[in-house]
C-alpha cells in the first residue's frame, strides 16, 4: 500500500511517497501532507496508546529561485513535528535534505573543512532532541548516498539523505546502511534504510503474563526478625552509611553530569557500593 503527494499542475516534476507494508497498513491512522509534492506524514496507532509517525520530505536546495519553496516545506516539517510531540507521538523524518549536518566529514571534496549545519533544520531538529540515525550508530564514519555533483573532472559525494529519528525512538534503532540501486532503477542517490525493533512497543506483553513473571518485592519481616539479626543489620548500616557521603570523592558526581573523562565507576566507587549479604 502507498501513499503519495505530488503537486496537481506538474506531476512528473515532484512527489514524495510512503509504502506501507500490509501488516502496518491497519494501524494507519491519519495521513496529511504540504500540497505542493515536498512532504508526507502518516500516523499509525497502536496497543497502550502509543502512536508513531513517519514523515518524507524533500527540501530543495536553497537558491533565489527556489528559496519560497526551500522555507515552505522547512516550515511545513516544523508544525508536523511540533503538532506530533506534543500529543507524545514518536516520529521518525527521513529524506532528501539536499544539505549535509557535518560537511567535513559528510562531503567528500577536501574544500569542505567546515563543521557547521548547512541547514538550520538540522540545528532546530538537535534542540527537539532528535537523531541523525547514521551519526547515532557510526559518530565519524563516512557515508555518501549522492554523486549529482561534479567538480571539474573529480565526482563530488555527499550525504544528503537521512533518517532523523525522536529520542524516544533512539534506543530501537539496530541499523543504518546505504546499498546501491540496480538497473532498471536510475537514481544519483543510494538507497539509505534504517532498522528498527519495536515489537515490544507495537505488541507490548499483556500485563497478566508481566504480573505472573515479574520478580516478587521484598519485605522486611519486622515482627519475625530476632535481636541478633538486628543487630547484624545494625551494624552493617552503621558501617556502610558514612561511606555514602564520600561518593563524591569516588566520580559519582562526574560520573552522573556525563564527564566524558569518566565514563565507568572507579573500582573504589564499586567497592564503596558493594552490599554484604
């Protein structure tokens, strides 16, 4: 199954779609888009609630004749992410975004040194807390999808095409690769597919099989306890209490404010935290 936008008066000039495979067509929801063959959107809902949405779009590379064009579907992915994260939707916004994140190490040319965003998408989307996939899994990997340019005789390679992904979303991605198309199929780009594991999320375990396995509290029998084992346990808290308030001096603190310099616990922080039975 599909679903396509393309504009009325130039069919063969624009469109983007989505297919959309049987099983996940039932849990279609809503599907919108921009009117103009730059961007669609489709919602699908599921157990529990939750509700995911995937987004296409193509964004012109920005000159003066394109800029109305360029600045319209920036805008039209703005509101559909705005309007989808705040009801708690997760999103998932892949294309063309004829724009690279990093160019020193997402165009090829050696005349690209520079680290900035050529999209101010791309900053916008990193303070929404969203991913660039690729980069989430392979931080200073090279990966080019496009060779539309060409710089006297040398092919200029970029990576114009990504999946975006929301926070919520980030920890079920298992894989980002790119894979050449092969005839009859023409393009200037690779294909880029992203893969997600969300069974848990879309066929979540029924809450009587998570009751029945789930791990039984513990109590402390206060009436059953006998004078020595209170005074063992008495002890061991008089012992191992003091301890907590030199954590700081063990790393905790860098550890919880994300130094980078300190990644693990220390092994005097580990044995400060080791529990006698």
């Amino acid at each position: 199954m599909g679903i396509w936008e393309h504009t009325s008066a130039n069919h063969h000039g624009k469109g983007v779609g989505l297919l959309i495979t049987h099983d996940w067509f039932k849990f279609l929801i809503s599907s919108s888009h921009d009117e103009n063959g730059r961007g669609v959107m489709a919602l699908f809902g599921f157990k529990r609630g939750l509700q995911l949405a995937v987004i296409n779009c193509y964004v012109p590379t920005l000159s003066s004749d394109t800029r109305v064009e360029h600045n319209r579907i920036i805008l039209w992915v703005k509101n559909q992410v705005e309007s989808l994260r705040t009801k708690g939707v997760r999103v998932i916004l892949l294309g063309d975004f004829n724009g690279v994140v990093n160019p020193s190490i997402d165009r090829s040319s050696t005349d690209h040194t520079s680290t900035v965003p050529e999209l101010s998408l791309f900053t916008w989307l990193t303070t929404r807390n969203f991913t660039d996939s690729f980069r989430l899994l392979h931080p200073t990997t090279p990966l080019f999808c496009n060779s539309s340019r060409v710089k006297g005789s040398r092919a200029v390679v970029n990576r114009l095409d990504m999946v975006w992904v929301s926070n919520d979303l980030a920890g079920f991605l298992l894989e980002v690769k790119s894979s050449h198309l092969v005839a009859p199929i023409r393009s200037d780009h690779a294909l880029v597919a992203a893969t997600f594991d969300v069974h848990t999320l879309v066929s979540p375990t029924p809450h009587h099989i998570q009751s029945a396995h789930c791990v039984k509290s513990k109590k402390i029998l206060v009436d059953a306890a006998s004078e020595e084992q209170w005074s063992d346990f008495s002890s061991q808290v008089e012992e191992f209490l003091p301890l907590y308030g030199q954590l700081e001096s063990y790393g905790l603190a860098e550890y919880l404010q994300g130094d980078p310099e300190t990644t693990y616990a220390s092994p005097e922080l580990l044995q400060t935290l080791h529990y006698r039975k």
